[in-house]
C-alpha cells in the first residue's frame, strides 16, 4: 500500500530556542532548487576556486568534488528559502526578532551545523520512503536477480493438494 506523506508544514528544531515551520517541498520545486544551487556554485567555484583550494588542501584536479559539495550546500538553502515558512528563536546581532523572509533564511542557513540539522530533517522523508519502498516493487536480490523461471506456477487440485 502506498501511504502518502503529510502535506502538512511541521516545526524543526536546529539548536536548542530555534526552530523552522517547514512546509513538504512540491515536486516542481526540487529541479528549481537544483539548478538554482548548480548556478550558485558554479559562480562561487569560478571566483573562489583558488581560495577554498588552498584552505582545503585541495589538489587542482578536485574541481568536480568541490562544485558537488558546493551544491549541496546551495540544495540545501534552496530547500530552505522555497519551504520555511516561520520560525522561533532568529535575532539579528542587535536582539532584535527578524523576520523570516527566503534572505533571512538563507543567512541562518549558511550556518553549517543549522544548514546540517535543516538538510537531515528535509531530507528525512524522502529517505524513509525509500528505506521502506514505500511505493516501490520490492528489489530481486542474491544470485535469483538475473535467474529466468524454469517452472510455472503451482496450482491447486481439488484435494487441496499443490502440484506445479
């Protein structure tokens, strides 16, 4: 049976006094999401290249790593500035209570242990759907996953008795 997730927005809790009302991302959402965290690190792998290399020790054929991980992290921010829709515990450097607009957002976001717990817990329903198949034909597995039948089914017989 295929149960369907809930639709309704529910409160995350990032560290203790902060919380997000995050809404399910609608399927339109994740591709422009997608390519919105694409452009982002494309454009900050062309200025920064260098610079995170050398902060990283990376070496210069690691381009391909450095503008995935880049794009996580902007997936992640794009999640947040299309799916929060409030939250508790956010001030600016004066105390002040901020608003919670997609800039603000992306400002708590960029906060990596916040923009850490966000992404796990975004990202939690899709995970549980995966790990119980939720929707899905169950996977062959073991040597029988390529294996062709070499016998029909069984069948009953009037006396209850199975013959194949």
């Amino acid at each position: 049976m295929l149960r369907l997730p809930s639709l309704e927005a529910a409160w995350v809790e990032l560290a203790p006094g902060v919380s997000v009302l995050n809404r399910p991302a609608q399927p339109h959402e994740v591709p422009a999401a997608t390519a919105w965290a694409q452009g982002r690190a494309a454009a900050v792998a062309e200025r920064q290249r260098e610079a995170i290399r050398e902060r990283l020790g990376m070496e210069p054929g690691d381009d391909g790593e450095l503008v995935t991980r880049l794009e996580w992290g902007f997936f992640v921010i794009a999640l947040g500035r299309l799916c929060v829709t409030d939250w508790r515990g956010v001030a600016d450097h004066a105390g002040e209570t901020l608003p919670c607009t997609p800039d603000h957002v992306e400002a708590l976001l960029n906060i990596p242990h916040l923009a850490g717990r966000y992404a796990d817990a975004a990202m939690s329903l899709v995970a549980a759907l995966r790990a119980e198949g939720n929707g899905s034909a169950p996977a062959l597995n073991g040597t029988t996953a390529g294996a062709l039948d070499i016998a029909g089914p069984a069948s009953i017989q009037g006396d209850g008795a199975a013959t194949a």
